[in-house]
C-alpha cells in the first residue's frame, strides 16, 4: 500500500470536503445505498454511521458494493492517472525488455504507487502485465510457425527452463508441446480488461478465457480429454471471428456475438447457458432468476454450478449473473472484471437506447 488509511473521522472529514488528496487512495462504501464512491464524489452525502472505507476498488467489490453512477469510481482508467498512462506508453515502446523494479523506479515512479495503481486498475501489477505481454510475443512466434528457442528470444525470457516454465503455468504444457497442425488450435486475443486466449476448431469455438485465470491449464486439459485432440497453436476461422466481434463489443459498439459455438455439457447445463445468452447486455440476473426462467426453481444451486462451468466467457455472459441480493457473486475472471464488464454493457444499452431515440 502506498499508506495506511487513516481513521474513520478524517476520512469522512476528506468526503465531506471532496479532498482530491484521497482520490483514487481511498473509496467509500455507503451502506444505505449499497454503492461506492471516489471520496470526490458530488452526490448528496452519508451520515457517517452508513459509510465504510476501503484502499481499493477490489475491496469494495468484495464486500458487495456496486460502482457509483456519479463519480465512476471505475474509469478513472489509464487516462486519469498520468502514471499509468506513462507506463503503458513506456512499455509500448519496449515490449522486448525485461522490466523490473530498477525499470520503474529510474523512471521516476514509487514502486508501492504503481503496484497499487495497477492493481486497482487492471487486477495485476505492472510486472506482471510486462511479463504476460512478452509471453504473448513468445506466443505469436509459435502460432507464425517459429522455434521455440526463437519465441523464447522473441519473448526475451533469460532461458530455455524460465520460458518453458511461464508457459506451462498459462497453458499446462510446454511449448514444444504445441503443434501448428493439431485440429484444435489456440491463439491469443488481447482486449482492454486482459488478454484472452481462444481455441477452436475449423467449424467452433471450444473456449474463450482470460489468460490469467487460474483454473485455464484445468480448463485446457479437460477439452483435450473431452475431444480426444491435443491444443495445438495457430488461428481457425472462428477464433479470428471471436477476436473481430471482441473488439466490436469493448468498443461499445456492438453486443452481438455469432461466433458459433462448441457446447459440450449435460442438456440441463446447456439449458442454462441458453438461458444466460437470453440476459439483454446492460441487464443482469439472479440464479434464483435463471432456475425459474428454466422451470427448475428449486435448482439454484445447480444453476451457479452451470454457470461455473462455462468454459465461453463473455459470448456466454455468466458474468451477468448476480446474487440474490444484488451483490456480485464468484467470476473466474476476477470480481473486478466482472464489474467492468458490467459497466460496459450497460454503456452499450445506454448508446443503443438513444440511437433509437
């Protein structure tokens, strides 16, 4: 942390007075509404008794608290925060390097600030995005047919073992592994809340998930039993479809997913999946809600189960699910993007609503 929150009293002192000092450092959870807020918010403030303070969005998020449709306590993205913004740029420029804290700190940057600001922003340090953006260069050699002592290099990892290594831990197996001719193949698809990685067939798509979740390798491993093909590496006419429509969808333009898709499960699970498909972009749905939109009411948890094993993100929307209490429940990608995600689409439903307009 870049400093420990101070007390209850200051920090409501900060709220009342819309200190920008505590912008971005700390967030006020509001009991009574069940929203939270940057401590510069303009909406009409909280007795103190309703009010709880958190360092970061990814706490508020936990607690169940939803964003504030005031002060948009979630895009204070790159754009608003000069150090982020520098560093993205600085990383840009030199994909190839092997940044580190020395990298960070002769820029000029406090390590504890930028630890924190990319936390909050992206659910991942600085590092690790540097890190995962060289294991994507090493990626993109192998799918372009190259060796993987050249990925390596390309990816300029310091050996063989330490290549070898991140890679497994992605995909669950090492990347001379990975055949360019293999009926399923995998290719990287980079978005603004995360790179993903697709796989499918000449006819399907068989999974679309964020590179860093941490149940990936599993998922990898269980289509390969379930399909009798090794993953191999490489794009197939529906994983370049997936990336076109993905790119439409973060850039608010489009909701609409035809992309077709591989949905290997028990009829009941692909009920389900069915079900959330039918949830408009910009709404969501409680798993009470699913059961009885699939007349099984009594089948709640069955129905989270379901939706736990979408092995599709976002083209299956298991992220618009929410408890009973309105509060965001388990994601794989992680609660913060399962909040973003919802924000988008809202702003999708919004522009949609005043093109008809």
């Amino acid at each position: 942390m870049l400093f420990d929150l101070p007390d209850q009293p200051t920090l409501y002192a900060a709220l009342l007075a819309r200190d920008e000092r505590y912008d971005g450092q700390a967030f006020v959870c509001v009991s009574s509404t069940g929203v939270f807020c940057r401590l510069t918010c303009p909406a009409r403030k909280p007795k103190p008794k309703n009010c709880t303070f958190f360092p970061t969005i990814e706490d508020c998020i936990e607690a169940g608290y939803r964003a504030c449709k005031r002060c948009h306590p979630l895009q204070a993205a790159a754009s608003a925060d000069p150090t982020i913004s520098a560093l993205l740029h600085a990383l840009d420029e030199r994909p190839d390097l092997r940044w580190s804290e020395d990298h960070v700190e002769r820029l000029g940057y406090d390590l504890s600030t930028v630890r924190r600001s990319f936390r909050r922003q992206f659910g991942m340090t600085f590092l690790e995005m540097a890190r995962q953006r060289r294991l994507r260069e090493g990626f993109e050699t192998l799918a372009g047919g190259g060796k993987v002592i050249e990925a390596q290099q390309d990816a300029s990892f310091e050996s063989p073992s330490a290549f070898r290594a991140a890679f497994s831990r992605l995909l669950g197996c090492a990347p001379g592994d990975l055949r360019t001719d293999s009926l399923l193949k995998a290719t990287w698809v980079p978005t603004p809340l995360g790179d993903m990685i697709a796989v499918g067939s000449r006819q399907h798509l068989h999974l679309l998930e964020f590179v860093d979740r941490k149940g990936l390798p599993a998922e990898l491993r269980r289509l390969q039993a379930e399909t009798k093909e090794p993953v191999g590496i490489g794009s197939t006419p529906p994983t370049e479809q997936a990336a076109t429509e993905l790119a439409t969808y973060f850039a608010a333009r489009s909701d609409r997913f035809e992309t077709p898709l591989a949905l290997s499960a028990s009829a009941f699970t692909r009920e389900v999946w069915d079900a959330l498909r039918e949830i408009p972009a910009g709404e969501t749905r409680s798993y009470g809600e699913i059961a009885r939109r699939i007349g099984r009411p009594s089948a709640t948890r069955a129905v989270a189960r379901a939706n736990g094993a979408n092995q599709i993100a976002l083209m299956i929307p298991c992220h618009r699910v929410i408890g009973s209490d309105g509060a965001l429940t388990g994601y794989g990608g992680g609660l913060w993007r399962k909040q973003r995600l919802i924000e988008i689409e809202r702003q999708l439903k919004t522009l949609k609503q005043e093109t008809v307009r």
